[in-house]
C-alpha cells in the first residue's frame, strides 16, 4: 500500500508555479526523501500533504484518500517535523510534548506515557522540566521530532530534521529515524544533506524548480548518472583525456569524470597530473542533476 500517492501536483501563488507536476509514492513502509535545492517546492509539496494548502491541480492520496477527504482519525496517524521550530519557549520540554498531545484529544494517562517514553526515546529525560529556550539546536530538533510522535502515528514526515546541526546532533537524530523505520513507521524526508539521504531513505525523489529530475534507490541513482568512480582532474587536462568519449561534467577549475572501471581514466592520466579519485556518491548526482550554480 502507498502511503502517499501524487499525481501531477501543482501549487501556484498567484503568477507563480512552486510546484510544476509532480509525481511521487511514498510506500508502507519506507523512508522517502525529497531532495532539491532551496525553492524546490519542497515544503510547499509536504504541505500540500498535511492539507495546510490546497492544490491548484492534480491529485493527492494520503492514506488512499484525496487529501481533501482525509479524516480527523486519519490525520492523528500523521506525524509533522516541521522545518521551522514553532516550539513554545516559554514552556518545558515536557509541557511542549503534553499540550500538543491535547490537541489531539488523546487521554491524559496515554499522553503522560508517551511523554515519558519519548523523552527517553530521542534522550531529553534530563531535560524534561527545562524551559525550551534553554535548549540547544539539536535538542529543540530532537523535541518537535518526539512531539510529532507523540499520538504514535504510522506516517511522519520531517522537514529538513537535521539543518544546521552539527554532526553529533545530526547522528543521533538518524539513530532514531533509522529505530522508527525498524518498527515500521513509514516516513518522508527532505534534506540538503545527500550523506543523510544515502543512510535514511529507501527512494530519493530529485526535485528542482517545482519539477521532478529523477527517482530512484540512492544507488540506482549513482548508477544512472555518475557511475561507481569519479575523478576530479584538475585543468589543464590531458589531451588524450579530454579526446576521449568518457562521461565527464566541467565545474570550472577542473572536470569530473565518470566510470565504472577506474582503469579506463589511470592510464589516460600521466604523471605529474593534479587528480583525485574516489567511489561515487549521492552529491554526484545530485550536482550533476541540479547543477552547481548557487542558489539563493
Ligand atoms: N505562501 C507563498 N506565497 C508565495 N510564494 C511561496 C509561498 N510559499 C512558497 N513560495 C515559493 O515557492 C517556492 C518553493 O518554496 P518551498 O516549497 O518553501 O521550497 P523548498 O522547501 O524546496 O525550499 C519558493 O520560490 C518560495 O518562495
Ligand atoms: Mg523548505
């Protein structure tokens, strides 16, 4: 079963398109990752999900439901990491997670073990009765992340979970995505941080300007566009090199190749040539697919 199936889904704001046709499946199951660079329309698209903005065409099934049908119950069984804090800092820890499982009408007795068994689960035990704003980055991410838990849904999605952390933090936070998948929650994620998406998601889906660019397993993906190696040959690069027909990519100061046997670029390199060589990566393809302009 799809947990999410969309089908040409567009979002415009008055003139302008965010999201131009997109199509994607998120199974039972299974981590998904969205991946694109700022104004993607990454966020436009999750919350189109969660039914915070309408479609302007196309159609959407969150639990085999039109998302415009989607039930109240239905809802409870979704989970939101959204990308900003929207913490209330005057509160503890504790009274964050409990007053938003009030929201969802749930019994006192359930949402008081939950808290408990959350705190634990994403480590905030000692922090229980700290206020919010004492927290630090990683910790504030690692509350919305147990406060969208909190009414055990089966679906979560989390909007850029990890930005800005630094690499503890962002470790931790795998830990316990990875320990949510083992128990068959299913979840989609957005990212910038393709090292993040090669361990978590089961299936990248590549957006860029409102559209999709590709989708696949991480390593289909490395395997349909980059290949298993790449070089980075610093220029000027050897005319036998540049004569030959290899998959390569110019990013300015050098070029890239792509390979599957790394022989075939060595002997074409003589000695005393700038290079680096390493195994290909999710970055690759997402460089090669996005491009390497800056975006704002
Ligand atoms: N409410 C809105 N009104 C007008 N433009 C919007 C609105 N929300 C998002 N956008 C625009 O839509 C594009 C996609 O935004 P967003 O979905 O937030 O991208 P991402 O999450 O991938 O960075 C951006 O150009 C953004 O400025
Ligand atoms: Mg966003």
């Amino acid at each position: 079963m799809n947990i999410i199936h969309a089908e040409n889904i567009q979002k415009s704001f008055g003139d302008f398109e965010a999201v131009k046709g997109v199509d994607f499946k998120v199974p039972q199951g299974t981590c998904v990752g969205l991946l694109g660079p700022n104004g993607a329309g990454k966020t436009t698209t999750m919350r189109m999900i969660m039914g915070l903005s309408s479609l302007s065409a196309g159609s959407l099934k969150v639990f085999d439901t039109p998302v415009d049908k989607v039930t109240r119950a239905e809802k409870m069984k979704i989970g939101l990491v959204p990308q900003e804090d929207n913490l209330d800092p005057d509160l503890s820890v504790r009274q964050n997670l409990e007053i938003y499982g009030s929201y969802f009408g749930l019994e006192k007795s359930f949402i008081q073990q939950q808290a408990d068994s959350l705190l634990e689960f994403m480590q905030l035990g000692e922090k229980a009765n700290n206020r919010v704003n004492h927290l630090s980055g990683g910790m504030k991410r690692r509350l919305i992340i147990a406060r969208a838990l909190i009414a055990d849904p089966e679906f979560i999605i989390l909007d850029e979970p990890t930005t800005g952390l630094d690499p503890q933090a962002r470790v931790l936070i795998w830990k316990s995505l990875l320990k949510l998948k083992d128990q068959g929650k299913t979840l989609l994620l957005t990212t910038h941080y393709m090292d993040e998406a090669q361990r978590l998601c089961d299936n990248i889906v590549i957006v860029d300007g409102g559209k999709v660019l590709d989708e696949g397993s991480p390593k289909e993906l490395i395997s349909r566009h980059v290949k298993n190696h790449v070089f980075e040959v610093q220029k000027p690069v050897p005319e036998a090199l540049q004569d030959s027909d290899i998959d390569h990519e110019d990013i300015g100061d050098s070029v890239l190749y792509y390979v599957n046997n790394p022989d075939k670029v060595k002997h074409l390199l003589p000695d005393g040539i700038t290079y680096t060589q390493r195994v290909s990566n999710l970055e690759d393809v997402f460089l090669r697919l996005t491009g390497h302009k800056l975006r704002e």
